[in-house]
C-alpha cells in the first residue's frame, strides 16, 4: 500500500475534541476522526488494525471448530440466535453447537468517554454455545472461549483485569474483562489479599458482626423536614448505619416491593431482582406508595400492608434502627426485625462498595475503574426452555439445553491498545492489531538502486503474504520517520542509498531504539522470528 493512497492524514496538532491521550494518537497518526456529536469514523488504517484484531478472534475460534452466522441485527443477536436454535436443534447428537457472528454491539456503561471509547455501541464478535447436560461443550471453560481469550489479549500485551459480573436476574455469574482506565466508565471492586473481583451487581461482601444491644422501646419522634437519611441522621444526631433505609419498586406492573437496607447503603437492583427472580422492576411511584399506606420519605415497614418486604439481612442483625413512621413529619426510635415487623424476603440485597470485607479472606475491597472489553453470560436451561429451544435426548426425552454467550469488543479493545501502547511520539502497536506490520520508509527514491531495492523488498514481503506500507513521498527524512513513529507499525524498514552501501537496508523495531543493517534475504527471517 503507497502511503499517498490512504485516505487519511498524519496531524501534528493535538485535537481539541479528544481529552485522552491514546485516543488523541488514534486521531493523529490517521486511524479515526471525530465526527459531530461524539461519533467517531474509522479511516481505512483504523478499519484495517480493527480487522486484525477481528482476525485474532476468528483464528481461535475456528481452532474450537466454531461456524460462523450472519445475523441481521444492528446490536445483539441473542434473540435471533434463540429464533434459529428453535428451528434447527432437533437431537442430542447435534449437540456441542458452537456459533458466533461479527457485527455492532450494545455496550455496558454510561458511554461518557471519547474516541473509540466513548458511544454506545462497539463492534465486536459474539458466540454462541448450546450443550447439553450429558455432553459438556468442547470450547467452554478455560480450554475454550476463556483460553482464546486470554491469548487474544496476551497477543495485545493489554493489562486486562476480569471480575464476575451480572447483568439479569435469570444469569448464572459471569465474568467481564476490563482495561483498567482512570477516565473508563465501568466500576468493580477487588482484594488485593486474596483475588476476588467482582462489579458492583455482582458483589457481594461480610457484613461486620454487630454488637450485642438489648431492644429498646420503640418511639415516635417528630422530624419534619427528615425525607432524606442524611437530613434524618443530621437531625437526630445519630450515624446514618443507625437508620433503615426504605426503597419502593414495583414488581410485574402489578405487586409493590419495599426493600430495606440499612441506611448507610444503598439497594442492589441487581441482587434484589435475582431474589424477585425478574427484571420488570421499576421505581414506584406517589401513588402506589400511598395505597399501601407508606408515606414517601417517612416509610417504614412497621404496620405495612399489602407490599412484598424484602430485607437485607444486616439489618436484621441491627436492632434499634431508626425507620419512618408511615406519618409526615414523624419517625419511629429503636425499630427492631422480628419484633416490630417481619419480611416476605431475607437476602443480601445491599450494594457492595470500596471498604467494605472481602466475602472470601475479610480484607478491603478496593473501587477500581475501566472500560469493559469482553464478557461471558451463562444461562439456565429454564432460561433456554422459556426461550423454546428444546432437544431430544439420548432416551428421547424433550429437554432444554445449556446456553452460553460470550462478547468481544473490539474498537475498545483497539482504543484500549492506544491507550497502553505510545510514547512520546506516537503510536506502538502490537503485532495483533498493527494494519501493516511493516512500513517501508523510502529515501533517495529517484536513485535506480533505491528504487530496484524498495521493489525487490515489496516483492520480498509479498511473497510472505505481508503487505507494507511504503512511503516513497517526495518528503524529507524527517517528515517520514515522524509519520512512522506516529503511525506505530512494529517494523520499519528504510531503504536508503547509505543503507545500501552498507549492505542491505535499515531495520528498526518501533518498540526498541537500536537499528541494524539486513541483507534483503535477511528480512523474511527477521520478521517470521517474530511472528
């Protein structure tokens, strides 16, 4: 490829509408430019380095003996890949099935970042897997999916951290990987005692012993103005973790849930809709607050009727807390579960934050930001029998079968890589996701035995099935050699007249400072060495 054929423009200047440095790379060196309203356009060596990675993905893919699908969807193809599953799973001997498709992705997140990082949609790969309960699915677990990829993001030499992650009341735990990111918008929390990671949905964390207190009698006090905890607290003069903290949700359009978590916490939808067993949660509203007789900022479970109450179990072990008294203006003192009220529910449904003990050794859980780069999803064959996907087994049973989906985001990952790989001068790709591996910097081109070299090497390279990048521009040394390190190809290749006359042509890694004179034959062996 002639560099004066792409079409995109190496800048010097910085953009003004990207904060991140890696991004502002991208921009530079002519793999993206921003477009209005925070989009982003990939130019052809964006499309290209976007490719490879792609290419990464498939290899091992095909290696588990996947097929790939072309699904019509703009986002996610997970209810098309259910659609099909229905029309085409018949027997058990069909079973390990093993699908995945290419195309544009929902993204997890609020999407407030910039370049690739930022929208709310990226494209990447997604897989399929249907199993039966007799024959475990070759390509799950970590000799499959999981394995491809950590070599995938081995081979970007990205510092990926994974947490186990949810996203729906009816998933098993699952995982997602992430590029740690100061301006990233995904969170999860980790111990750097013993390992465990998981986000904030997924989280879960020791609730410290409370101390031995005897019930007190429960009191009613004035406290108008108190719709707040922490304008309830301030008033009383009392810690926030002495209070209960009433959340309403309305479950199915039709039942009214009241959770109750301590007041120095907050609710973990997530957790909650596991123990609902349902995403169609949604906030009440006034009215349905008031027609179970709760009063909104002065609720309590306390005399309650006809709403679902669902409990952490930390405040079941706090007693005298102080809770609304389903009357304006008035709380109740000295509140206690099982004395004053009883739940439909007990669970853990209180959110996991920084400091709180780690579930498994006791130790600090540390907040950590990112930006999400893969995710796994496990789903029960209730899930999968809801969906109509059904098999006969080998006694001819009708059965549902396993379900697995696995995500790979590939712009972020490309962003990502610009965001761990550049120096002060530009880009340093990895071979992974390099558009060329090598680029071909031409100088002198006018002179024949310039010339006859900067053809021989083309010729050379592409007899390996490796096209380069050639700049021959009529530009100075200087001008060249800055694109290269801006663009951040991992060879560069410099064919001068001084190369020549001593013997060969110049080779520089653009990760490493040496350079060295090749022999042309040399070349092919440098660069399958490192492959």
């Amino acid at each position: 490829m002639q560099f004066l054929r792409l079409f995109s423009q190496t800048r010097r200047e910085v953009p003004a509408d990207l904060s991140i440095v890696g991004q502002q790379w991208l921009a530079r060196a002519g793999y993206i430019q921003p477009l209005e309203g925070g989009l982003v356009a990939l130019l052809p060596l964006g499309e290209l380095a976007l490719r490879s990675l792609e290419g990464q993905i498939r290899q091992g893919l095909m290696g588990l003996g996947a097929m790939e699908l072309g699904l019509p969807a703009e986002n996610s193809g997970f209810w098309l890949f259910f659609e099909l599953a229905r029309s085409h799973l018949r027997s058990y001997r069909q079973l390990p099935e093993f699908l995945y498709r290419s195309g544009w992705q929902d993204l997890p997140g609020v999407g407030h970042a910039c370049g690739l990082l930022g929208g709310r949609a990226a494209w990447g790969v997604e897989v399929f897997s249907l199993t039966g309960s007799q024959n475990p699915l070759t390509g799950e677990g970590k000799e499959g999916v999981e394995e491809v990829l950590e070599r995938f993001f081995a081979s970007c030499r990205l510092p990926v951290k994974s947490a186990e992650d949810l996203s729906s009341a009816r998933e098993m735990i699952g995982r997602s990987w992430f590029y740690p990111h100061p301006a990233g918008d995904e969170e999860w929390l980790s111990c750097d005692g013993c390992g465990y990671s998981a986000t904030p949905a997924a989280a879960q964390f020791r609730r410290p012993q409370a101390a031995e207190e005897a019930p007190a009698p429960l009191e009613r006090v004035a406290t108008p103005g108190c719709k707040s905890i922490a304008a309830l607290a301030a008033f009383l003069g009392i810690p926030e973790s002495r209070t209960a903290k009433a959340v309403f949700l309305t479950l199915n359009e039709s039942k009214l849930v009241f959770a109750v978590v301590r007041g120095d916490r907050e609710v973990n939808e997530m957790a909650l809709r596991r123990v609902l067993g349902s995403d169609r949660v949604r906030p009440a509203t006034e009215d349905e607050i008031r027609a179970v007789g709760a009063v909104p900022g002065y609720a309590s479970p306390v005399g309650l009727n006809g709403a679902l109450v669902v409990v952490d179990v930390e405040v079941t072990q706090s007693p005298n807390l102080t809770a609304g008294a389903n009357e304006e203006g008035y709380h109740l003192r000295n509140v206690c579960f099982g004395r004053d009220y009883t739940a439909d529910l007990v669970a853990e449904i209180a959110l996991a934050t920084e400091g709180d003990a780690c579930p498994r050794c006791g130790g600090s859980l540390r907040a950590q930001k990112g930006f999400s780069l893969a995710e796994s999803r496990g789903y029960s064959q209730e899930f999968a029998a809801e969906q109509g996907v059904r098999f006969l087994n080998e006694s001819g049973k009708s059965m549902p079968p396993r379900v697995k989906m696995h995500r790979f985001y590939l712009t972020r990952t490309l962003g990502c890589l610009a965001e761990e790989h550049h120096d002060g001068n530009g880009l340093i790709l990895p071979e992974a996701a390099a558009p060329f591996r090598v680029q071909v910097v031409v100088l002198d081109s006018k002179k024949p035995e310039v010339a006859a070299m900067a053809r021989a090497l083309e010729q050379t390279l592409a007899g390996m099935g490796m096209e380069a990048l050639v700049d021959d521009r009529p530009e100075s040394p200087g001008v060249k050699f800055n694109d290269a390190d801006l663009i951040g190809l991992p060879l560069r290749v410099t064919v001068s007249e001084r190369a020549i006359q001593q013997g060969g042509v110049e080779v520089k890694w653009r990760a490493r400072p040496e350079r060295w004179i090749l022999r042309l034959e040399e070349v092919p062996g440098l660069l399958q060495e490192r492959i």
